[in-house]
C-alpha cells in the first residue's frame, strides 16, 4: 500500500496514525482481508481494527503500547476491540531492533493475544525480503 512511507528515523505518529488509516479506510479492507503493518504501518493497523473486522494481521516490529520511537501516543490501545476483530494476529520482532524492545514487543503480544515469533539479526526488517512472512501467509492461506 505504502511501501517506503514513512521515515522510522523521523517520528511524527500521531500526525501518520492518520495518513495510514485514510489509506486503509480508502482501500477498503474487510472480513476477507488480512493486513499487514511494518513499524508505524504496524501501529496503525491495531488502530485501524480497533473500529474495523478484518480476517488476520501481520505485525512487523511493532512498536510498544505508548510509545514509538521516543514519541508518546497519548492513548493506549484498546486492546478488547483489537482482538474481537480479527481471527488471527502474528507478530514478527527482532531481539536486535534498535527502536523497538522485545519487552515492548512481548506486551503487545500478550494484550493482543498474538502468536510472537522472534527471529535475530533482522533490526527492523528493512532487508529486500522476508521468507519467514511469506512462509506463514501462505500457510496460513492454506490452511483456510
């Protein structure tokens, strides 16, 4: 959807929360659809599915409950919402992301009820590509 939007080195959340979730509203995601967020894409998927039923969700170093990237978000997640609309949410982190604490990914996880899978040496997944996504989407399809 927006593949190189926008800077993790330039935080300005609240202002992208709305950019992302414009985009998504545009696009039209439902029942049938899963989505997939990396970083602020991520953040604003939860944000998105808070209000929206999708079928799944892939999270990509998804950033902590208040805070991304040194910037609060002045609201936490609402976390009941989150789950209640979707099947299924898988989140990818890397021990070695160096904006994101694999606590903070850890307690996402939990409220979320996410299926966590923590892989080393990814920082946060701005490599050309990503087998271990690809892997579980389509498992995942297949199994549907």
């Amino acid at each position: 959807l927006m593949e190189d939007f926008p800077n993790p080195y330039h935080t300005m959340t609240k202002r992208w929360e709305r950019i992302w979730i414009d985009a998504m509203r545009e696009f039209q995601p439902d029942e049938n659809t899963v989505l997939i967020g990396h970083m602020s894409g991520a953040e604003a998927v939860l944000r998105f599915i808070e209000d929206h039923r999708v079928a799944g969700v892939i999270l990509v170093a998804t950033p902590g409950d208040e805070y991304y990237a040194g910037e609060r978000h002045g609201r936490l997640y609402r976390w009941e919402s989150i789950r209640g609309n979707t099947d299924f949410i898988v989140q990818f982190h890397s021990v070695d992301d160096p904006l994101g604490k694999i606590e903070e990914a850890r307690n996402v996880a939990a409220n979320a009820n996410a299926e966590l899978i923590v892989l080393k040496d990814r920082g946060t997944f701005l490599q050309g590509t990503f087998p271990e996504l690809m892997d579980f989407l389509k498992s995942k399809l297949e199994q549907d």
